[in-house]
C-alpha cells in the first residue's frame, strides 16, 4: 500500500510540475508525470541534503522539495526535446 501511494504522489506532483512550468497546453502527460515525479523527489531530496549540509545523501523529500525536484526534471526533458527536434 506505500508503494502504491508513493506512485500515485509522484504522479500528482509531476502533474503539478507541468501545470506550473506551462506544458500542459495538449493535457498532462502521465508518463512524463510519473517520471518527474518519482525522480524529482530524490533530485529535491539530495538538493535538501546538499542545503542542509548533509553532503551526498540521496532520499526522498517532502512536498516542496519533490515539487522543486520535478519541475527541474520537467523543465530539462522539455528543454530535451526542444533541442532533439530542432537538431534532428
């Protein structure tokens, strides 16, 4: 049932992530919503550690730290792929 439920909060905060970097124009994209969300929180998660002096520790982060971590990852894939169209 965690397991679960950390599924289901990665993919409402990588939701929440397109809403506020603007891609979601066409929708929310869930697989991106998954991926942002589940990767953003260990991303906000080591920049929490990093911030709290912790060093090089990789773990989940609450809420805002996972919102942070996944508008990054949104931001990066879309920057990507921006770059993969125009070059290819």
């Amino acid at each position: 049932m965690l397991i679960i439920g950390i599924l289901v909060f990665g993919m409402l905060i990588g939701a929440a992530a397109q809403l506020v970097v603007g891609k979601s124009n066409a929708g929310i994209d869930w697989g991106l919503a998954f991926a942002a969300g589940v990767i953003g929180s260990f991303i906000g998660g080591l920049l929490v550690s990093l911030i709290a002096g912790d060093g090089l520790a990789f773990r989940p982060s609450g809420i805002i730290g996972s919102l942070v971590g996944a508008i990054i990852v949104t931001t990066g894939w879309s920057w990507w792929r921006r770059r993969a169209s125009v070059n290819g």
